[in-house]
C-alpha cells in the first residue's frame, strides 16, 4: 500500500478499515543470500538499499527483540553534516543528502524536520576552532555560518549569554541541521524493505556464527539454524558480544548514554542548540517536549539505563546554559549502550571471515549516518568493494595505527569521544 494524502483522505472517511500492516511476520527461511545481525536503524537500511540499489531480495534481518527497540529508538534524533576531517566529511555529507530525499524515498514520514543546529562556543580559542570547522564543511559543500553573540542571541535569545563560566561568544550555524522521528526512521526502512521481499524476523536472537574454512556458512538463532553466503553483524553496542561468536575480538568498548525529556510545553527551542563546554544538547520534540543530553556515563556497561550521577550533571549543564528549563518538568529518562571505538569513528568493512562483515563503531552518533551507513555497507555487501565515501572506515586501522579519524583530538580514549 503506497501512503499519500488523498489515501488518508480516504481511509478517513471510510472508517480507517482498509490500512494493511506496514510489514509480514514471516518464519525464517533455512536458507538466504543475505543476512543481517541486528534490526537497528543501519540494519534495516543496509537491508533496504541491498533490495533497492543492488536487487539483492533473498535477505533477512534477524532481530532479537523487536525493531527498533535499540539505540535507532532511543536517540535524541539530531541530524547534522557538520564534521570536520576527511574519511567524516564525506561520509556524513551523504548521510545528509540521502536524508534530503528520505521520506519520497520511502514513502514514509520520518519527520525530517532541517530546523538547523548551532554549535556555541565560549572563548575566543573555540571561534576559531569552529571558523575552521565551518569552512570545512563549506569545502565539504554543506553549510556553515559563523555568528558572534548578537548573531546568536537573535535565535536563541532564552540562553544565559552572561554565565560566569561560560559566557556566549558566539555560534556555528548549520542549517541544513535538525532532527527525525528515530522510531520512525526505523519503521520507514523496515516497510520499505519489506515491500522489496527481505524476510524482517523479530525475537531472533543470533546466537553463533558458523564458520566453515575461512568462510561464513551461516548463524544460530533461537528460531534455529539458518544458512546464508554473506553474513553482516550491525548489531551497534552488542558488536563486540556478536562479534565474539566468530572468535573476532573488536576494538569496542560499550558505553551507556542517557537521554531526557520534558512535559510538552509550547514551542520555545526551535533549533538544535549544541553546548559542548557543558557537554549538553536540546532540542524541542514535535509533541512539545524539550528532549535533551550529555555525556556518556563513562564507564562499560550493557545495562541500557543511566545512573544518577550523569543526570545530575546534564541537568545542571541545563541550568548553566538555559536557566527558564528549570520551570520545566522531566517526564522521562532512558540510556542506550554505545558501541565506542578508540578514534570515536566508525568501521564498515569485510572481517578476516569471507563473507562476514561487520557495520558499528557509531559511538553516539549513528543516528544521522543511518542512510548512509546502509547505503554504503550495502555497496561492500554486493560488490565485494568500499563504497567511495566509506573507505576510511577500516577495522584494521586500530591494529596498523593508519588512517586513523580522531575527530575529537582525544587520542586513544574511547569513552571521551
Ligand atoms: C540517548 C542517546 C542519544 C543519541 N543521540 C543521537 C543523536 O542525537 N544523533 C545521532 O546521530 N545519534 C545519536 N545516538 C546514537 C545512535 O542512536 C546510534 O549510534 C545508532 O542508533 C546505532 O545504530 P542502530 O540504529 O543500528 O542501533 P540499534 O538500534 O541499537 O540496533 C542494533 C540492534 O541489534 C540487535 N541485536 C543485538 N544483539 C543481537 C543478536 N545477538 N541477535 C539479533 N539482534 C541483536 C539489538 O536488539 C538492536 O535492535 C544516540 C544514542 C543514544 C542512546
């Protein structure tokens, strides 16, 4: 069934009766093409883009909860190309521009909503590092616009510009930035997907990989045994767990990153305002709420919830920034486990496995690179080479010390990335 607006015109006046489910519940095949570990936002786009791109359709995604429920739906949806170092720029550049044209792409609405993001700075040391920025991502051939503090107290005149702390110098506009709908994203690519034949298998917990000289024969699951040629693991902060059943040991540690939101409230934030000083970000949901974060809460978990400690510290990165949030009510707290590499970029490429592959390393960033991670690992799945915009994201870079993106400039340090 194609979306449209006459259709929901239609289904409206004819009592909502005639709308099919967005995708199949199928049983496993024993046999496919194509397997993708992990039913993420990059899982479900690799699988679109291998059936739209390369008409690879003998696929499926095998998912051990439900989709979405990982960190594709529990991100605070900022969308941006603002990176600085080639192997990024590029890549993220795409991301963006597949964005652009997601929702005709999928008919879906994903609420791309490109409200712009600004990035503050508080010391004249930070203008330049983001004058240098912002031309990078004009050389990039995306936008920048370097504001000084009127610039800035124009769009965001709420902020304390005064803070003893960290007075506002000033801002990086990026206005082709903004936020999605991430559950959505999810379920844009999972109908679409569908629609092209991959097999979307929920409560499929991959338990092993199997590997017969050199080569990947197929997985273990809890829906048993299933066969395939290519095997990807896209499997974001369980990676290293995932990856461990083929005896590879990644250069991931995971991380729990929390996220907040308020009650709704009436349109106040209508941009993504970015505090790194402060380590915080907000942004104000289409339902009204202010949707905010912070750091990581530094050190390796699996748990999937913060602690109290990180709480504390964003909340007072809010007050230091925006001291009216104080009025507003937290209505709700959650965390997702971060798949965090030593450069904080990162790795889409084949393993030492033929026919294994391997898509993470988003430390907590992966949501904008959802279109572009798909489209590219796609690209290595079906033609055996990196696509042209992906090929700095090597998993041996960590062992050669080569090519190695810190975009950060924290060194070696995962949980600072
Ligand atoms: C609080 C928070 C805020 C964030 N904010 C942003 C942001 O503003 N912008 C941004 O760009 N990024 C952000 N991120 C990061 C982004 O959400 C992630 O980098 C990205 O979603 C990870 O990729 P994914 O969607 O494929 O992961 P996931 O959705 O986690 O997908 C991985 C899937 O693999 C499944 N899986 C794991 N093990 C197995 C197994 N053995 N068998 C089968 N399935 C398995 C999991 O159940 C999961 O569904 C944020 C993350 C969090 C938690």
């Amino acid at each position: 069934m194609r979306y449209s607006a006459l259709k929901i015109l239609t289904q409206g006046l004819t009592g909502n009766k005639g709308w099919t489910p967005a995708w199949r519940q199928p049983e496993p095949k024993s046999d496919y093409d194509v397997l993708i570990i992990g039913g993420g936002g990059h899982g479900l786009a690799t699988a679109y883009y291998l059936a739209r791109t390369y008409g690879l359709t003998n696929v499926a995604v095998l998912e051990k909860g439900y989709l979405g429920g990982g960190n594709v739906g529990r991100n605070t949806t900022i969308v941006r190309a603002n990176y600085f170092l080639p192997g990024n720029s590029e890549f993220y550049s795409h991301s963006l521009k597949l964005w652009e044209g997601l929702e005709a792409d999928l008919n879906y609405n994903v609420m791309h909503s490109q409200r712009g993001l600004i990035n503050l700075f508080h010391s004249d040391g930070q203008r330049d590092a983001f004058a240098r920025r912002g031309n990078a991502m004009i050389n990039q051939g995306d936008d920048a616009e370097l504001l000084d503090r009127d610039g800035v107290r124009e769009y965001l005149p709420y902020l304390d510009f005064d803070n003893g702390r960290f007075p506002i110098y000033g801002g990086l506009y990026h206005p082709r930035g903004g936020t999605a709908r991430h559950d959505a994203v999810a379920w844009g690519y999972a109908r679409a997907a569908d629609q092209r034949g991959v097999d979307l298998i929920q409560n499929c917990e991959v338990t092993g990989i199997d590997i017969s000289g050199g080569k990947v024969t197929g997985v273990q699951t809890t829906r048993g045994a299933i066969r395939a040629k290519k095997v990807a693991i896209v499997t974001a902060g369980r990676s290293g767990q995932v990856a461990a059943m083929a005896g590879l040991r990644l250069p991931i540690e995971s991380h729990i990153l929390q996220a907040f939101v308020t009650e709704g409230l009436k349109p106040v934030i209508n941009h993504v305002v970015s505090f790194g000083m402060g380590h915080f970000y907000i942004s104000q949901s289409d339902k009204g709420g202010l949707v905010f974060g912070g750091d990581l809460d530094l050190y390796a978990s699996y748990a999937q919830r913060g602690n109290l400690p990180m709480a504390e510290h964003v909340m007072e990165a809010a007050m230091t920034l925006m001291p009216i949030i104080g009025r507003a009510k937290v209505l709700r707290s959650w965390g997702g486990i971060m798949d965090m590499t030593p450069d904080g970029s990162p790795i889409i490429d084949k393993t030492g496995i033929e026919g294994l592959y391997i898509d993470c390393g988003w430390n907590y960033g992966g949501f904008k690179a959802v279109p572009a991670s798909g489209d590219c690992l796609a690209h290595l799945i079906a033609t055996d080479k990196p696509h042209e915009v992906a090929k700095g994201f090597r998993l041996d870079r960590f062992r050669t010390g080569r090519g190695i993106i810190d975009e950060e400039g924290t060194g070696a340090q995962h949980n600072l990335h």
